[in-house]
C-alpha cells in the first residue's frame, strides 16, 4: 500500500474567475471570501507552500457596510518612513474617496505577509460599481 501523500504540481492548477458582490455585506466578511479564493483552501488540492488560488473580481465596494461605530472611529493609518512621516485617514473618508483601497487593504491584511501573499495579491480585482472589465474571461458568480 503506498502511503504517500499527493501533492498538486504548478502545471497541475487550474485557475478560474470569481465575481464577489460586496453590496449591504460587511467589509470583512467579503474579504475573508476574497482571501480564502485566492489563496486556494476552497479546493482539495490547496497546498500552503503553493499558489492554488483563483482569481478574484470584487464589485460594489462602494456599498460594503462596516458594522457597529467603525465608520466613524476606524483610522487607517500608513507611515512613510521619516520622521513624522504618519499618515492617518478615516474610514468615512477613506470609503467616500476610495473605497476599493479600503477593500484591498483589508484583504491584503488576511493574506500571508510574504511572497506567496504577495503573488496572490496580483489575482484580485477591485471596483467600486457593478462594472469590470474582465468579462472576456467568462467570470462565475461566488455566493456565501
């Protein structure tokens, strides 16, 4: 009996498209949908030192809904490296402008914090209305 366990080659992975409608869903909600499609643990043959997810298109970031006083109290801050260098934006202001920011932000922030997370990054799409542009590759509608 061979005991040995199977494991998925790169010429081996199939890649599909996904279309996620963020409309009335909490931010984090979607984007742990959005992480776990690009990354591949929807699948029987996710590997964690391998690249098995698929690619990921996410509309209406406009319309996502953060929960409880998080619009009003949420700060994404990022620093430039000098002295003095923070910058802060609030939620508000930060989904009136650039809501699909704060999307890939939050998935940013599930996935892994190194190259493969990287690499699966570069597979995610962002639109703040129902349009894309990515209606040539046939994209299948993901519900949760």
């Amino acid at each position: 009996m061979n005991n040995t366990t199977y494991s998925v080659k790169k010429s081996e992975i199939k890649r599909k498209w996904y279309i996620l409608d963020a409309a009335n869903k909490p931010l984090g909600r979607v984007a742990t949908e959005a992480a776990k499609l690009l990354r591949g643990k929807h699948k029987p043959t996710f590997s964690p030192n391998l690249d098995t997810g698929d690619n990921v298109i996410i509309i209406n970031c406009k319309d996502v809904v953060l929960t409880g006083n998080k619009l009003n109290q949420k700060v994404y801050r990022r620093h430039s490296g000098y002295i003095g260098g923070m910058k802060e934006v609030s939620a508000k202001v930060m989904f009136e402008n650039t809501p699909e920011k704060a999307m890939m932000l939050a998935v940013k922030g599930m996935l892994p914090h190194n190259s493969l997370g990287r690499q699966s990054l570069k597979k995610l799409r962002v639109y703040a209305g129902s349009e894309h542009e990515q209606t040539a590759q046939q994209p299948e509608v993901w519900n949760f």
